[in-house]
C-alpha cells in the first residue's frame, strides 16, 4: 500500500498530462479527469497495465526517497534531518513549503552526492542488542509503514500537482476555472501536510530506535 497507492497517482499525472497535450477539444477538470481514467479502462489489457506500472512507480518512488534520506543523514551529519535548519520553523511554514522542500532535498542529493556511501542509510539495527530486537520490530511495524505511505504519497501529489500546473498554464486543452485553482491549492496543501506527517513518523521512529541503542 506504501507504494502502490502513490504509484497509482504518479501514473494518473503522467496520464492526465498526456491527455491534455493530445486532445484537440477544450474540456473542464472534471471531463479531463473522466477522459484520463477512460485511457486505461478501456481493455483488462490496459487495467493490468495500469496496475503493473503503478507498483513501478510507486517502488521507484520508494527508492528515490529512501536515497534522499540518506543523503540527507549524511549531508547534515551529525545532526538528523528532523533537527536541520528547515524543521525548525513552525509547522504551518513548513507546511506551505513543504512541497519546494521536497525538490530542494532531490537537486540537492542530484548535485552534491558524490558516491553510492553517502545515499545509503546507516541502519540502527547494527548497534542494537539482540535482546531488544522485538522492542525494534514493533517500532518498524508501528511507525516505518506509514511513514513510508506519506512520504511517497507526499511525491506523488507534488507529480500530480505540477501535471494539472503544466497543463493549465500551457495545454490549449484545459479550462481555467474555480474548481481547477481549487485543486491546485489543495494538492499542493495535501502535498505539504503528508510531508510533515511523514518526518513526525520518521522522527519518532529514528528517535526510538537510538533510545533502544544506548540501552543496549
């Protein structure tokens, strides 16, 4: 669910935006969306296709942002992510922008790595007594899932986002209207809140398992 939810929106974006580039009448957001979910309805063939690629995108969104985890573990070192500059601000700040952060931590891993070493997350698991290994298991299960679910899907609507955006601004296709700015603010809001809930997750998670450690 992690990653196939996500990988249905990601999929959906790049169809969407497809769509607005190849057909010639004007329609609204609502048809656009009916027009774009039409493609892959039509056949099984395309239902399994949708599918397939679907849990694609959505395992390559996975590694993509496991990446820039590591980076960034590695980048601030050796302060965690969750203590950086950028977290520090309040919440409503860093939910407006959380979008724009998500691109900043992607060029940045992009134009300053400079070795696989520094993309690889170095796991608490190593320093942990084996006698508190079902403490760490329940932490992985309690917190690791969901925090995995929104950050990918925090990706996949900043897709989403940027597809409607493009084809608003440069489709002849697309027509401007309430309900399409609508979408827009809400994607990107959407977008910025299951960032933020999704480094919450990752904190508490990252937090426990040292705690764990220096109990070992």
């Amino acid at each position: 669910m992690a990653q196939f939810v996500p990988g249905v929106i990601v999929v959906f974006s790049g169809s969407f935006l497809f769509s607005m580039f190849t057909e010639v009448n004007s329609l609204h957001l609502g048809d656009a969306v009916i027009l774009t979910m039409d493609i892959w309805g039509e056949s099984t063939r395309r239902i399994l296709i949708f599918i397939g690629l679907s849990i694609g995108s959505g395992m390559a969104i996975h590694g993509l942002h496991w990446a820039v985890l590591g980076f960034l573990e590695s980048f601030f070192s050796p302060k965690a992510t969750y203590e950086t500059f950028w977290h520090d601000k309040r919440i409503f700040i860093q939910l407006l922008l959380a979008p724009l952060k998500i691109i900043w931590e992607i060029c940045l891993l992009l134009v300053k790595a400079s070795s696989i070493k520094e993309l690889a997350i170095e796991e608490n698991v190593c320093s942990l007594d084996y006698l508190k290994i079902d403490g760490y298991k329940f932490l992985q299960e309690f917190y690791l899932n969901f925090a995995q679910f929104y950050a990918h899907t925090s990706y996949a609507l900043l897709l989403l986002f940027i597809s409607i955006f493009i084809s608003a601004l440069f489709s002849s296709v697309l027509s401007f209207s309430c309900l399409l700015l609508i979408v827009l603010v809400f994607s990107w809001l959407l977008c910025g809140f299951f960032f933020i809930i999704s480094r919450v997750q990752f904190a508490a998670l990252f937090r426990a398992e040292r705690s764990l450690c220096l109990k070992s």
